[in-house]
C-alpha cells in the first residue's frame, strides 16, 4: 500500500484506532487470537495488526481455557460528505 502511494505522488495520511478484546479457546492460544480477530472482523473494517497483551488460563469445569487480550489497530475510514 504504501509503494502505490509513493507512485502515485500522493502520500496519503491516515489515521487508527486500537481496542482491546479477549478471545477464548479450548485449543491453544493460537486459536483464541484466531477467534478474536474472526469476531472483530464482523464489525470492524480496515484492521491492520494486533499486538497480544497478556496470555491467561482458566479451568472450568475441569476443562483448560486458553484467553488473549490482544489489541487490533484499524484504519478509521473519511466518511464521503
């Protein structure tokens, strides 16, 4: 993106907002980001990258839970006025 701004001649300037969201899973860590961001995704346009904040467990039920706070940045979008 950034090279087909450059050749255009035009360096756009562009603006993000980060939250912040858990996502859970019974599989790993990995699959909770995965479920996270799939979640996100439904709502959210323009999403750019994630930062993983803190990794937790929990048990319930003797069942092992993966959670990950993550943070996603997404681009905020220039409503057409």
């Amino acid at each position: 993106m950034y090279y087909e701004e450059l050749q255009g001649g035009i360096m756009s300037e562009r603006v993000y907002k980060k939250i912040r969201i858990v996502g859970v899973s019974t599989e790993s860590y990995e699959k909770a980001i995965q479920n996270a961001i799939a979640e996100a995704q439904k709502t959210l346009h323009g999403l750019a990258w994630f930062e993983v904040v803190e990794q937790r467990g929990a048990i319930v039920d003797g069942t092992i839970e993966f959670q990950v706070t993550i943070e996603i940045g997404f681009k905020i979008e220039r409503a057409n006025v």
